[in-house]
C-alpha cells in the first residue's frame, strides 16, 4: 500500500467480514463470496471510485476475478498473486479434489489419531527471514479478534456458489504474480493449465509473472519486486 500510495495512487485495503478488524456477519454460517463482492462494489460507490484496479492474494483472488466480471465497468485491471483465474463450474470443482487428493498422498504431514497437525510442527524451526516476531505479534493479535472460522469457511462454502455467470470471462487486464516454489504449482495439472492456451479462453489479456525462488507468500520474500511488478501494470493500464 505505502509502495503505490508513493507513486502517486490512492490505496485501500478493506478487511473482509470476520477477517482482521471487521464485524463478524450476523449469520457467520451463511457467509459467502457474494457478501464480499457485495461489499467491494459498496466501498467503491461510497468513496465515489469509478474505477479501480483490484489487487488480490490467495483466497482473496477468487472474489476479485468475480468482481471483476460482474462488474468490468468499475475495473481497470486485476493483480493476483499466487492464484491463477478457475473459471466457476466443474473446473473448480475439479481443482479442488485434485487438491484433496494431493495432500492425501502419504508425503504429505498426517497427524495421527492421538494428535493435530500442528503438534507435527518443529518449534526450534526459526520463522522465515521474511517474516518478523513483529510480523507474527501483528497478525496473532488479528486473529485473536476474529478468530479462523469465518476466514477459513467461506471459501470452501463457496465452491459451488451460483453468480449468474453465463461467460465466466475476465474482459479487463490481469496480472498474475506467481512464486516457482509455490505450493498451488503443485496441484494437479495446474502448472499445465497456467502455461497453455487454456487459462486464456478466461483471460485474454493475461500477463504472467513468475519469481524464481518465490513461494507462497512472494509479497513478503520479494515486497520491492512485487511492488514494482503491481505499479509497473497500475502505470500500464492507468488509462483504461
């Protein structure tokens, strides 16, 4: 936010419903991606945004492809880092039993019945150079407020959510920030779906970025190169 506030662009980072310092939903149980899409066109009205460019990571990158669909007229472009466009339907369903079936595989860390998965974490492991105690103390003291249920329900309650989307086509530019060490890459057929011709059925005007050494969190790795990579595209499609 600092990085594009300093080249001259106005910033907002909303805390969708029961994430970071927002309100929990009235009926925590029936929220979805509808209400978070909902609540984008809101802001953006509100603070009288004719356009805006939406910039997205991880869960947040289905809600603002979808944004960006429902409503092209209100966006310039879209960034997402880390998640490629999968078009609603039986595409996503199917990415995500090839999810399943991926961490089902006997590599992957399985808690046995007397533990949790996180009893299998090593805590003499230091945190990643990237990420700070202060980093840790900041994000802990968020979810201390509101807690994982809401933020970790939602996006799976919304696998098979209707939107009315006959043409589920991103008409708008798209930069996509993807990390070469990122565990999505790893999901079935993923990798093959990103370099061919298919995801651009979707998104036409598409550009692909990949960090080498990058993982999942390839913000907080490499923040002046993403940085970069987000106002170079902001500066190129200013006018559209």
């Amino acid at each position: 936010m600092i990085a594009v506030a300093k080249a001259g662009y106005r910033a907002i980072a909303p805390d969708f419903r029961d994430y970071g310092l927002s309100e929990i939903p009235q009926e925590p149980e029936k929220a979805s991606f509808s209400d978070l899409i909902k609540d984008l066109l809101i802001i953006v009205d509100s603070l009288s945004i004719s356009k805006a460019f939406i910039v997205a990571k991880d869960f947040g990158a289905r809600p603002g492809y979808l944004f960006a669909i429902l409503h092209p007229e209100r966006v310039r472009g879209v960034v997402a880092i880390g998640v490629p466009f999968l078009p609603p339907g039986p595409s996503l369903a199917f990415a995500i039993r090839n999810i399943y079936i991926l961490f089902s595989k006997s590599e992957i860390p399985i808690a046995p019945e007397d533990k949790e998965i996180m009893d299998l974490v090593d805590e003499s492991h230091p945190l990643p150079p990237w990420f700070s105690e202060e980093d840790l103390s900041a994000y802990a003291s968020l979810y201390e407020k509101s807690g994982f249920h809401t933020a970790l329900q939602v996006p799976y309650r919304s696998i098979n959510e209707q939107f009315g989307i006959n043409n589920p086509k991103l008409d708008v530019p798209v930069l996509v920030i993807m990390g070469e060490k990122d565990y999505v890459l790893k999901f079935p057929g993923m990798e093959q779906y990103i370099s061919s011709e298919k995801v651009k059925e979707y998104v036409p005007d598409m550009e692909l970025t990949s960090l080498p050494e990058g993982t999942h969190f390839a913000q907080e790795q490499f923040p002046e190169q993403v940085n970069e990579l987000i106002i170079k595209f902001l500066s190129k499609h200013n006018h559209v």
